[in-house]
C-alpha cells in the first residue's frame, strides 16, 4: 500500500492552502499518510534557510504575491499578515499527535482547520480554547488538548531531526514510501501522479 508522510507546520500559511487535497489524494491512491508536525523556524536554521521576516526584501514581496494567488486558487480566505503570526506551533502540533495517536476524527480537517485558524480567522492557535475547539470540530475529543503532551513534545522535536535526516527542508513536503520528496503545496498534483504511478 503507498504511504506518504507529510511534514508540516501548522504555522505554514502553504500547509493550510492544502485543504485537504493531500487525504483526497491519498484515499484515490489507496495511500496512508502519517502526520508529522514540526518547528518550521527550526527546521529553516538547520537547512539553511531564513524565517520570512528575515529573508530579502525581494523574497518577502515574492512570498506574499504567491500566498495570495495560491489562496486565490484555492478558493480559501487568506489574511496575508495575520495578528497572530508567528505564534507558538507546538502547542497544536502536539494536539495533532495526540489526536493522530488517539484516532477516531479527521486528521486532515484537524490540520487545516489550525491553518484557517490562524490565517483566515485570525485567532491565535497556541492557546488551549482555540486548540479545544478545532480538536472538537474534527471530531476529536478536546480533552487531547491536555493528554500526552510529553509524547507530543518528543515526537514533535523527533518529527524534526527525522526530516533533516530525509532531506526535508520546507513545509509541507511530502515523502513517499518509493522515496519521492515534494515540497509545496503547489507539487500535489506531482504527489498524486507519484502515486498513481504517472512519475
């Protein structure tokens, strides 16, 4: 069965205009995916890369002229400068590894809905309401907000030193079981002709 895993932040304004393109790519295939969080800030300072407000002016226009037409083509709402951007991830990206852990919601809805959170509504996803409420809205009990978190917080630092491990360097990024690395929200139509067998 393929299997993709899916390195993401839940900071990434591109991990949000996913939607949920990458469990509909996944379930046409026959693929499973595992979900793994990670500190985006970190990873840019292990890879070579710089957070957005530290990259050149040029990158920075560029940055938001794309998250604009991407949001566009998706057909989500996009706040280009949130007010709570950047916030703490870890927090909601220990709640993804809670619930991933537990079972019995939607994980692809729960990720999205911390990435509409955040970038379309404007509230702030590190804190324990925000986190209650979109663990319930995906079906998942709002209590995993406060279970596990030493679990979360190993997994999401081991989430890390696995993608510099496997070449990660950006989010989301996709890895599939035949080794294909995708980074981008704009590569899932590669991932599904990667899965499909069409690359």
């Amino acid at each position: 069965m393929p299997h993709i895993d899916y390195f993401f932040s839940t900071l990434s304004p591109f991990t949000y205009l996913n939607g949920t393109r990458v469990e509909e790519i996944a379930a046409k295939n026959g693929a499973t995916i595992t979900y793994k969080p990670m500190d985006i800030m970190a990873l840019f300072a292990r890879t070579g890369g710089l957070p957005p407000k530290d990259r050149h002016p040029n990158r920075q226009e560029y940055r938001l002229q794309d998250m604009r037409r991407r949001a566009a083509l998706a057909g989500f709402p996009l706040n280009l400068k949130p007010a709570y951007w950047p916030t703490n991830g870890a927090p909601s990206g220990y709640a993804i590894i809670a619930a991933q852990n537990a079972g019995g919601g939607d994980l692809g809805k729960l990720v999205h809905s911390f990435g509409a959170t955040c970038w379309a509504k404007d509230e702030d996803i590190a804190t324990d309401e925000v986190i209650r409420a979109c663990l319930e809205g995906a079906g998942f009990d709002a209590g995993l907000a406060d279970s596990g978190l030493l679990t979360g917080a190993e997994t999401f630092a081991s989430n890390l030193e696995e993608a510099v491990s496997r070449g990660v360097f950006g989010a989301p990024f996709f890895i599939t079981d035949k080794g294909e690395r995708l980074w981008g929200q704009d590569r899932l139509d590669d991932l599904e002709a990667v899965l499909s067998g069409k690359l």
